[in-house]
C-alpha cells in the first residue's frame, strides 16, 4: 500500500512486492505503515479533529446538577 503522507518524506520509498507496491521507511526500516512516524501522524491528525468537534466540554457537575 501507498501512503500519501509519506510521498514527500525524504526517507520514504517505494518498493514493488509482487504485484503491489508499497511505501517503505528507510529510517526506521520498515514498512511505512507499521512506523512510528505515521502513528504520529495519525495521532496528531485524530486529535485535531477531536478538538475541532463542536461538542461542548463534558462536565459531570452539569449533568447529575443540571440548570432547572
């Protein structure tokens, strides 16, 4: 598999494995999708996204308290 994010990366390459080709981490010598730089990535991505959700903050006073 091909990871976009990792297309730009001065470490990344691309290998063909049979029929496929796949993304590969030449620092840390594996394959990109089990490297810690794309867990990162997702990571950060994913609480991005939390944060900008428009839930408002959870507050447990609020709800066994609630404004009547």
């Amino acid at each position: 598999m091909l990871i976009i994010s990792c297309i730009q990366c001065k470490f990344h390459e691309i290998r063909q494995e049979g029929n496929e080709r796949m993304s590969r981490c030449i620092r840390e010598n594996c394959y990109s999708e089990f490297s810690k730089c794309i867990a990162t990535k997702a990571l950060n991505r994913f609480l991005e996204q939390e944060s900008s959700s428009s839930n408002p903050p959870f507050s447990a006073i609020e709800r066994f308290y609630s404004r009547e």
